[in-house]
C-alpha cells in the first residue's frame, strides 16, 4: 500500500475514533464527574458538534488533497450528467433526513439556549424515538445519504476514492453497532420492537 493510501486511512481512523469516543456515555460521564452534569446537558453538545465539523473539514481538506496513484476507470462524459443528478437527489435526500428530527437539539444549541431561558427549571431534555418519515422504513437515513453521497461526488474512480469509501462505509458500520447499543440502553423494548419493523439502510433489505 502506497504512502498516499495509508495517510488517507491513519487520518479515517483518527476522525473514526475521537468522533465515537467523544460521544460515548463513558466519556460524558468523565466529563461529568470533572464538570458537572449542568455542563454535560447544556454545553458539551454544542461544543461536540462545532468540534466534530472543524475537525472533519480540516481532516477531509487533507485527505482530498491526496493525490491519487491509479485511476481505475472514469465515467463516460455523455453519462457524467446522470452521476450529476444522482448526486443532486443523494444530496436532497441527505437534506431531507436531517430535517426529520429536532435540529436544535442535534446540534445542541437547544440544549445550549435552555441553560439561559429554563435555568429555573432545570429538567433534563426528555428524549423520544425518532420513527417519523424516512424513519419508518430504515434506521439510520443519515448514513444512507452520506454513503450516496459519496459514491456520486466524482467520475473518476481512483485508489484513493476506493480506501476513502471502504473507511466511510466500515466507520457507518462500526458507529451504527455502538449506536444501538446505547438506543437499546435508552428506549429497551421500544427501541427492540423498532429494529424488527425496520431496515439498517435500505428498505427490504438487511
């Protein structure tokens, strides 16, 4: 494996393992035990998220500037317009997905804004299962339009396109097996019930 490869894939690994470590109940109970629960609820959202996006834009700035090794093959020019659409709609789909849940609070600023607005009451956020829209038929919509995403952002297909995919697709893989454990943990039952009546990725199947 070339140089090239190997930093495409040690700096996926990086992104990999502080995203899902950042975001696990063990490390938020550290920081709990550091910072109080106040901080936890209120702030470390928010802070997690902004982190997240500086540090996937410096890491994927990087890798993108990677300069390829083989090029495996390249899409006709008369068919690049339907790569160039299935983009758009990749796009609009991933768009769609994140408009099904409550953005405020996934990007913590509710959480943020409570601590000032509702310092009186002081009530943990009470959190409910998303099974709206997209959410009927799959689990995890997200990760579907990130991998659709992806997968039409370029005609031409090079080794370094390929290491990028096989990372984000293991990444999806591995974040959506520790990300169930803890909706199991959250929802039980009703998070179990879920998972029969619906698909990981794509309706039908798996």
């Amino acid at each position: 494996m070339s140089n090239t490869l190997v930093y495409s894939f040690l700096l996926w690994i990086f992104f990999g393992f502080q995203h899902s470590f950042l975001a696990r109940p063990y490390f938020k109970s550290i920081i709990e035990k550091l910072f109080g629960n106040i901080f936890v609820q209120h702030f470390y959202p928010i802070i997690y998220f902004i982190s997240q996006c500086i540090i996937f834009l410096l890491i994927y700035d990087l890798i993108r500037n990677l300069g390829p090794n083989v090029i495996f093959f390249t899409i006709p020019e008369y068919l690049e317009i339907f790569i160039y659409i299935f983009n758009k709609i990749a796009h609009l789909f991933l768009i769609l997905t994140v408009f099904h849940f409550d953005i405020g609070k996934f990007t913590g600023f509710t959480q943020f804004l409570a601590f000032f607005f509702k310092k009186k009451e002081n009530k943990i956020l009470v959190e409910t299962l998303n099974k709206s829209y997209f959410y009927k038929y799959i689990r995890h919509p997200m990760y579907l339009g990130i991998i659709l995403v992806y997968l039409s952002s370029t005609t031409i297909y090079t080794d370094i396109f390929f290491v990028n995919a096989f990372c984000i697709l293991a990444y999806i893989e591995i974040g959506t097996y520790f990300e169930e454990k803890t909706l199991l943990m959250r929802f039980s039952s009703e998070y179990e019930q879920y998972q029969t009546l619906t698909k990981k990725y794509i309706p039908f199947i798996r």
